[in-house]
C-alpha cells in the first residue's frame, strides 16, 4: 500500500519517462509535494511474511530528481501490516541512505543489513522530495554479516566529486520541486489503498 505523495510509476501515469525506471516498466514514486514523511509497502501477499528477529540483506535501486530536504534519511521500517503504511511503527525505524549522499538524477544501489522484528517491511521517504524506487531484493544472511562502507550507497552513473570538508558535492544544487499545486502542508498520514504490485 502507498501514503498520499507515492504512486505506482508506469506508462499509464501522465508524462512517464523510462529513465525514471531503473528496470523493467514500472517503480515506486515519491512525488513530492507533500511537506511529511510518507511511507510504502514492499510486500504485496499477507503470506509472504518474513522471518522474524532473522537478518536480512536488503538491496534496492533509487534514483533523487529534488528535494528540499537534503540532510533528511530514507529508512526501511519494519511493520505489522502488508496493505497499510501507517500500521509502521516509526520509532524502529532504520536508516537507509540520507539524500545529500545522492547526487540529483543519478541512479544509485543501495543495500543494507538489517535484523527484523516484524513480518513486513516498509519505506519511508522525506517531504518534499521527488525520488524513484526500483528492484528492492530481500537475501537472508548470517547475523554477523558486514558489508564493507563502499558497498553500501554506489553510484550508477557519473556524479562530481565531494568536498570533504562538508562531505557535500562540488557543484550541489538542489532543483526547486516543479509545482503545479501548492505545496500540501499535513501532519496526518492518509493511506492510498492500493493494490498494485510492487516494482
């Protein structure tokens, strides 16, 4: 299931653009222009649960146009329910990637080792950021496993060099979120019920 602000992203959305596709027809789309965290679900059948207090590698594909939130997380968050994203208990919230390690426009593969404590898996992304989720695996693995820093967030394209003072990118400038509404200011999760299968 989607909050409000993330849609099911394939050629029947107005101005679909394969490059927001990293394989495949279709992804996962954080539109933007709602000013709170929203959350997805990646798991579509209430039988394909995990396994409980197991560790997993978890690995997808993200690609950042814009946002106005760039010293902000995406997290992978365990939850009770499939269908609804605000059934996610956020305070087990578990960092992914902050969105100043993602260059604008640039795909990225992302993987993270995580343990989990509930039977479904969810996202939640930033305010008032516009972003492109693909191929999200799941891999159980041993308890102990570690994966080197380097692995962790890879560039799939060419992106300029960081600063290491800041750790920002030379020439960083985040583009302003193209709207054709005002900006949706809410402080309460609203659930798109859907049931689109995931990317």
């Amino acid at each position: 299931g989607y909050d409000l602000d993330v849609e099911y992203y394939n050629n029947k959305v107005s101005g679909y653009n394969s490059k927001n596709v990293y394989s495949g027809s279709s992804s996962i789309h954080r539109i933007g222009k709602v000013s709170s965290d929203k959350k997805f679900t990646l798991i579509t059948d209430a039988n394909d649960k995990i396994a409980i207090g197991e560790t997993y590698k978890v690995t997808y594909y993200v690609k950042l146009l814009s946002t106005k939130n760039e010293d902000q997380n995406i997290y992978v968050l365990p939850t009770d329910s499939y269908f609804y994203p605000g059934a996610c208990d956020t305070d087990m919230a578990i960092p992914s990637v902050s969105l100043n390690e993602l260059y604008p426009g640039v795909w990225y593969k992302i993987t993270n080792i995580v343990t989990l404590y509930s039977p479904y898996l969810a996202v939640k992304t930033p305010g008032l950021s516009d972003i492109y989720f693909d191929n999200f695996t799941m891999e159980l693995v041993n308890s102990d496993t570690i994966i080197d820093e380097s692995e962790k967030v890879i560039p799939l394209g060419k992106v300029p060099a960081r600063i290491e003072e800041n750790e920002e990118f030379e020439d960083m400038e985040f583009e302003d979120i193209p709207l054709d509404d005002p900006i949706i200011e809410d402080d309460v999760d609203e659930n798109v019920d859907s049931n689109d299968e995931k990317a």
